[in-house]
C-alpha cells in the first residue's frame, strides 16, 4: 500500500485553520460591502450581520447606472486608463529592452534613479506635480492625467520588463540577426512575443494604477464633467450624509472592469513562454 503523502498532521491542520481564518477575514469586508449595496433606503445604518439583508434590493445600482453620472465617470476613467496602459507597455518594454541589452554610459545609474523614484511617498510629489501641470497648462485635462500616471507607473515597469528580458537567451535574437532580421525585426518578432507574461504584468499595473487613483486626480481635475471614477465615488460622500448604498454599489461596479481585464490577461500572466526556447 502506498504511504499517504497527504497526512493530517498538527502542523498542517494549522497551517489549512489558519489560511481559511485568513480567507474569511479577507473576503468578509467585500461580501459586507456587498450587503450595503443591497439595503433598502430604510435600513442603511442598520447592524445587522446577514449577507443578504431583509427586503433586500438592486435599487442601488440602478441609481448608480441611470440616475447618477456613473457611466460618464466609467468612460473618463477608460480614456485615461487605456492611454497610460499602451503608452507604458510601449515606454516599458523598449527602455527595459535598452536597460537589459545595451550598456551605455549612466546605465546603472538610470536604473537605480528609477528605483529611487519609488520611495517617496506621493503625498510629497503633490505640489511640485500642480505646479508642473499648472506651468504645462495640463490642468483639468485628460492629457495631464495620463502624464502624471505614466510617470509614476513606469519606474516599476522598467524593472519587471528589465529582468524578464534578462531570462531571455540573446543567443534567440542573434539567430533573428543571421536569418536576416533588423534588431527592430529581431526585438518585435522574437523578443516581445517571448516576454507576453511580462507586457502583461505591466499592462495590467498600469490600468490599475490609473484606474483607481484618487490624489493626483484630486489635484489635476476639478471639472465634474473630467471628473473619473474615484473622484465621482468621493463625490457622493456629502458633509452631513453619505448615500451609502450607492456608494457600496459603484464600489463593485468600478470593480468590473480590472477584473474583466485580469482575466484576459490570465493566461499570459501564469505561463512562460520562453520556456523551452533554447535547448541545453
């Protein structure tokens, strides 16, 4: 008889009690967010514990999606997010291209001034940013938005596209060189397909960092009709009363979309592709 590799021992039942503690305490504050925007009007500071509350109703997220700007807010945040994520993966994958397989003069310090970059904190960049956006007239512009993110996210997306392409045998683009390819040709045709998981990621954290961004909008946007996502949710929180079901329900809703885009993404995301590449 085979032995049992699975055996309940007392460390791995601490180990499942503990992760399953962990789930819970991670997915409750959602499933609470969840049931706030399934109340009735009448019982909006109620304390009760159930998911699914009595008299439960979708009302929430109707007011949300005709009553309330929320696709106008949702289509702002798709123009400044969709932007930031081609001009990063773009930016990104052809500066970490350089970082990893040239070497210039300033090249390590380029890459650890990007480093750098990412340890202040941006409550420190607030002001010199409103007065950089003020002095290129980007204020209250899409434009000024896309910039500001861009800079941000892109310190970060050097460095994972860098050392992907580090794993990347060079020995796939000199073959490209021989057969008759331009390093262009070479970089876009074998390289760039090769690092799919790592544009993913960037992608992927360059939507994010956009889309649910609130204090560098705060500063460039002032315009309700400019205004995006975060901005229009913070909106609804008033000085003496906050619509709590609508705002738990633009909560989720905002969700929607990065989750539709993580599962896109997915595949490229958990495989690796340049496995395989070069046999030893």
């Amino acid at each position: 008889m085979k032995k049992n590799d699975q055996a309940w021992t007392p460390g791995r039942v601490f180990v499942q009690v503990f992760l399953i503690l962990f789930a819970l305490a991670t997915v409750y504050p959602i499933l609470q967010i969840v049931t706030i925007s399934l109340r009735p009007s009448d019982q909006l500071y109620s304390t009760s514990l159930a998911i699914i509350p009595a008299g439960a109703s979708l009302r929430a997220y109707q007011t949300m999606l005709f009553q309330k700007p929320f696709l106008l807010w949702m289509r702002n945040s798709l123009i400044v997010s969709l932007c930031v994520t081609m001009l990063g993966v773009t930016l990104a994958s052809t500066a970490a291209y350089a970082f990893s397989r040239y070497r210039f003069a300033g090249r390590s310090a380029g890459l650890y001034l990007f480093l750098m970059t990412q340890m202040f904190p941006a409550t420190m960049l607030m002001l010199p940013l409103y007065v950089l956006m003020k002095n290129l007239h980007l204020l209250d512009t899409f434009a000024g938005l896309v910039v500001a993110y861009t800079a941000t996210a892109l310190p970060f997306c050097v460095w994972t596209m860098r050392g992907y392409y580090d794993t990347i045998p060079y020995e796939l683009e000199q073959a490209a060189l021989i057969d008759g390819c331009t390093p262009w040709q070479a970089f876009v045709k074998v390289t760039l397909p090769l690092a799919a998981p790592a544009l993913s990621i960037t992608a992927l954290f360059s939507f994010m960092a956009a889309w649910s961004e609130f204090l560098v909008a705060r500063i460039v946007i002032s315009r309700q009709e400019l205004y995006t996502l975060p901005l229009g949710l913070e909106s609804l929180a008033g000085q003496f009363q906050t619509e709590w079901a609508n705002y738990a329900a633009g909560s989720l809703l905002v969700c929607v979309p990065v989750m539709a885009m993580f599962i896109a993404l997915n595949r490229n995301i958990v495989s690796g592709l340049s496995v395989g590449g070069v046999k030893g």
